[in-house]
C-alpha cells in the first residue's frame, strides 16, 4: 500500500522543481522566473521605469520652447542657446535611447513633448518652399580676409548671374583684385571701407553706414532695377566669441544691430534689401532691431536651414538676406569658393 507523501510538495510542483507558486498566491506565467520583469509587458514597471529620461525630455522641450527668455546677462547664454538652437534637437535621440534601454513608456510618452516643441520652431524649415522666377538675384558673401585667391572667388560669384553681389570682409589691398574681376558683368559698383556692393544695375551715391565700429564695416546705396528703386544695405555685424571667462562675448554685436536697425527704420524708401554677415541666426533676440521690420528670404523661401558657417561644417546661418516691401521666391546657398563662409543667394519679386 502507498505511503502519505509527507515532503511538503504543494500540489502541481513538478519533481524537479521547476514550476513553483509564488508567494502571493498568483501563478506565475509559463517560463517567468522573475528575471523577465523588466520587460515592456510587465504591467507595471514599464510606467515606473524611467523617470530620469522624462524629466530631461520635458526640461529640454521647457528650454526650446522658452528660449527667447533665456537672459544674456550671465555670458549672453540667450544669444548663445539661441545661435546653435536646432542643434539641441540632437539630444531627443539620445533620451529615445535612454528609454527604449530602461524600457520605460513613461519616458517615451514624455519625449513627445520637446519633438513636437522643435517641429513647432523648426519643422516648416525642413519644407521646401522654393519658386522658380524672380525679378532680382542677390548674391551676398564674406570672403574672408585671409582668402588665398580673391580673383577666383570673384569670378565663382559672378557664374552665379546674380544682379546684385554684397562683400564682406574685403581688406584694402585685394579691393582692385575683386574689382577687376568681376568689372566685365558688373558695370557698378562701391566700396565703403570692409564691405561693397557689385550691380547689374544703375547705382546711385552709396554712403557708409555708423554701427559703432570706429571704422566702416556697413553702407548703404541706391539700385535702380527694372521694377524700380531699392535701397541695399551691406553690413558685417562685429564677430562673436565663446570664451570660458566671458561667455558668448556678443555686446558690441548687438550694439551695431540696434544701430543698423535704426538706420534700417529710418530708411525712406520703401523697398529695401539686407544683405551681410551679420554673425547672428534669426533666433537670436538679440537681431530684434533687425528681424522686427525685415522678413528673412530663407525662412520664407528656402529649403532647410541653410547654415553657411562655417563653410567645411556649416553649422549655423549667420549670413543672411532681409527684404521689405519684396516677395522672396526662392533662397539657397552657393558652392564654397575658399572663404570660411559659404555665399548665400535669393531670388525676390516686388
């Protein structure tokens, strides 16, 4: 006769152990030893996993969203942040990362937030907005000072058929090099101290334009087009430096913007044409004197962000072209031609 199994076996234990109840009571699902826990499925860490990469995400979507706040009283961090702002977008793949490695929905669910805030600000740059046509080319680039062949880049900017040509960064010496090249397409031309305008069309008396320097590094002249008169401003904004004491030194920047931004307002004629290096992105508060009464030919008509400094690994568009009173069609920017900027270009109607 069989004996009572007294070894304290609960009922449904395999002989090898290997199928257990656990201490709850629940019975555990086929092949869960515990160690599966931190799955996606488990029904509740996945939402307690992972507060770290949330937090992060809604701190980096806070910061996007409240750049212009940003004070530049501590190192000009504003102007800072807002100079390589969609770069900050590269940190969204990162906490992603973070998250699918913790296995965390919380954090995925969290890293909506600064996607949709950097789509918001960015996402209609990455849309082609580009036209065919246009009345007038423009063409404006630094050429950089220390530029081993001017005569070449000259000649590269005059391929491009643009009517108007804006220099930057033109030093006194290799002035009659630019000049001679670029004198059989462009019968007008002036030059006020570091930068000059080159024209298809009549020119009127071109002046210099103050922004604080002690020397010219901006002017101001009268083209005569086909659909009438434009006022064209070159102007080379003062450069910036990031310094581990100073920060983002950018003072004497904003000084001359808010300088041309005057001249800019005072300006009577109506329509008008920005063109320079004005070492500074359309986020940044700091161009408010500017931005505020000009419309930027990229953001209105170009395709992506077209950065165009510096030229081997364009990381931000300091160059620009602004209008008033004239319809962008379309905006790109050139091939290198030696300079430390990339030249930029657009077409405009009246």
């Amino acid at each position: 006769m069989a004996g009572v199994d007294t070894s304290g076996t609960q009922q449904g234990e395999g002989a090898g152990g290997d199928e257990t109840v656990p201490a709850d009571g629940a019975a555990a699902p086929a092949g869960d030893t515990g160690r599966g826990r931190a799955r996606w499925s488990d029904r509740t860490g996945r939402w307690r996993r992972g507060w770290w990469p949330a937090a992060f995400a809604l701190a980096l979507a806070l910061v996007m969203t409240l750049h212009s706040r940003v004070p530049n009283r501590i190192g000009n961090l504003g102007s800072l942040l807002q100079t390589f702002l969609p770069w900050v977008g590269l940190l969204i793949p990162v906490l992603v990362l973070c998250a699918v490695l913790r296995r965390s929905l919380t954090a995925v669910a969290a890293l909506l937030v600064p996607l949709l805030v950097w789509l918001n600000l960015f996402g209609g740059l990455l849309l082609d907005k580009t036209g065919s046509g246009g009345a007038l080319m423009v063409v404006s680039h630094n050429v950089d000072a220390d530029n081993a062949d001017p005569a070449a880049t000259a000649r590269q900017l005059a391929d491009s058929d643009a009517d108007l040509i804006a220099l930057q960064e033109l030093p006194h010496e290799t002035v009659a090099e630019y000049e001679d090249a670029l004198a059989a397409d462009y019968p007008y031309h002036a030059v006020q101290g570091t930068v000059g305008l080159w024209s298809r069309y009549p020119m009127g008396e071109s002046e210099p334009v103050d922004i604080g320097m002690g020397w010219t590094r901006a002017m101001r002249a009268t083209v005569t087009t086909d659909f009438g008169d434009v006022a064209v401003f070159v102007a080379h904004l003062p450069s910036v430096r990031v310094q581990f004491r100073a920060g983002f030194t950018a003072e004497q920047r904003d000084r001359a913007a808010e300088l041309l931004g005057g001249a800019v307002s005072a300006e009577r004629q109506g329509r008008a044409i920005l063109l320079g290096d004005l070492n500074g992105t359309m986020n940044d508060g700091a161009l408010a004197p500017l931005t505020s009464q000009l419309r930027s030919t990229q953001g209105a008509a170009g395709a992506g962000f077209g950065f165009s400094w510096p030229a081997g690994f364009p990381m931000a568009r300091i160059d620009q072209i602004l209008v008033r009173d004239l319809e962008p069609v379309s905006s790109w920017t050139l091939p290198g031609t030696g300079s430390d900027h990339l030249p930029v270009a657009a077409r405009v109607n009246p």
